[in-house]
C-alpha cells in the first residue's frame, strides 16, 4: 500500500531529507528513488524497533535513524530541503502544531511531501480495509497510543493549507477497483486478533473485538479486501 513514484521531484537535488515517523522506510525509500539525488537522510521515529528494519531496508551513503517522538525532537539545524510526512498524519497526536513547526524548518526551495490514506468514497473492499484499520486503532488507543481514525481528503487537504503551504502537485489513487479476494486475508485477521488477545486481554478475547473479528470475516468474504485511497501532496512554503 504505497505509492510507488513521486513524479515532480525527478529533478530535484536535496541537501538534508527528513521522514519524519519513518517506520522500516518504506516511503524513505519512494522518495530517494523519485529524486535525483540527495546528500544526507534521517529518518525520525517513535518506535526504536523499527531502527533495523529501516537500516537494512533503505540503502543510502549517509543515513540515519532517530528514535524520538517527533513532538520532542528539537531540530539542531535549519533551513531542511526536504521532510515528509507519510501514512501518519492520522498518529501524530498535535498534528496542527508539527505542520506549523515543519513550515519554518523548511528551506525557501524545500518541499514538504505528504502521503496518507483518506476514508472518502470507499467500495465496500476497501470498506473492509478500513474497519480492520479501526479496529487496530481502536485497540492502540485502548493502550495508551495516539491513533485516530483516517481523514477525509478535505480534512487532509484543509491540514495542509491551514498550516500555510502551497500545493505544487497532488494526486489520489483511488484504488477503488481492487478487490482482493486472497484467503490469506481471513488468516491475516484471526492472526492478528489471536495476538491482540495474548498481547493486551490476558488471553480472553473482550466482546468487542470477537464481534469485530466476526463481522470482518463475513465481510471479506463477501466483498474481499482493497488498500485505501492514498492522498500524495508535494508541498512549498
Ligand atoms: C503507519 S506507520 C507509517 C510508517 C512509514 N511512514 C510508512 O509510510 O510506511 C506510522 C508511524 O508513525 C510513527 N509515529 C507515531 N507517532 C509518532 C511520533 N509522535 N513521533 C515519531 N513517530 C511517530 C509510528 O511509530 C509508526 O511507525
């Protein structure tokens, strides 16, 4: 569930990119293969256990990895060339205040890339995309973690001018045509269920989430199961 190149930046030449919430670096990696080079990365993220997916997984000279809740990370220095911001507009709990923080580190060249999944117009495959994704949500919340349920488009778009940057280029997958119908969906959620049980319920399932489990399983049999509408926004200040 990716978008797999960011056509605008096939000339641009960065100093310093920053991927903020980074994870294993999966968007990290969209961004150096879309541009035509760049100097320096870091990616920034929460969790420390993402350190050597990421490590292994994007390969460039000069490359590093912080583990820090973005909220508390002081940037040592400015002006950036280049941040994004991908599939985590929805977990970064002050969102409004970091766009407004990304705004000034941003050099008078630089961009601010934005990719993220919205919740408008969804077929019923991607319907069921969504309620797992809820379903996890709501079970990190349950725990103490920041994870709300996807934006809209207009809600994501209004983020981004509300903090007071230009949209250069934008576009939307929609994905509204896929409609994967692979068994190993059914299993994917029963896994994951299982291991929430274990995990946070000291082994016996709450009622939520074995009517969740259920219902979901109905569903994608009845429907299958498709990635959600990704929103890729290419930003100026
Ligand atoms: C859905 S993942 C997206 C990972 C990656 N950007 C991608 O596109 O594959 C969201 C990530 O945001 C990270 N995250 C959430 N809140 C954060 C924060 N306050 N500071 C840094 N990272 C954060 C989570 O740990 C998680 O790895």
């Amino acid at each position: 569930m990716m978008i797999e190149k960011i056509p605008y930046i096939q000339d641009r030449e960065f100093q310093h990119y920053i991927d903020i919430a980074c994870g294993e670096g999966s968007f990290t990696k969209v961004v150096i293969e879309s541009c035509k080079s760049i100097e320096r990365v870091t990616g920034i993220e929460l969790n420390a256990s993402k350190k050597e997916g990421f490590l292994k997984s994007v390969e460039h000279k000069n490359l590093q990895f912080l583990s820090i809740d973005i909220n508390d990370h002081i940037f040592e220095e400015d002006p950036i060339d280049c941040i994004s911001l991908s599939l985590a507009l929805h977990h970064i709990d002050g969102i409004e205040s970091l766009l407004k923080r990304i705004i000034k580190l941003l050099a008078p060249q630089g961009l601010f890339i934005v990719h993220e999944l919205i919740n408008d117009n969804l077929s019923p495959a991607q319907q069921n995309q969504r309620d797992f994704h809820q379903l996890k949500a709501r079970i990190d919340r349950e725990h103490g973690e920041y994870h709300r349920n996807v934006y809209s488009l207009e809600e994501v778009q209004g983020m981004i001018s509300g903090a007071g940057f230009t949209v250069l280029h934008d576009e939307l997958k929609l994905n509204d045509t896929i409609s994967d119908r692979d068994p190993d969906n059914l299993t994917r959620i029963n896994t994951f269920v299982e291991e929430q049980v274990i995990q946070f319920y000291d082994g016996k399932k709450p009622d939520f989430l074995a009517e969740a489990q259920k219902k979901l399983l109905k569903n994608i049999e009845k429907h299958g199961f498709a990635p959600p509408p990704l929103y890729l926004a290419v930003c100026s200040v």
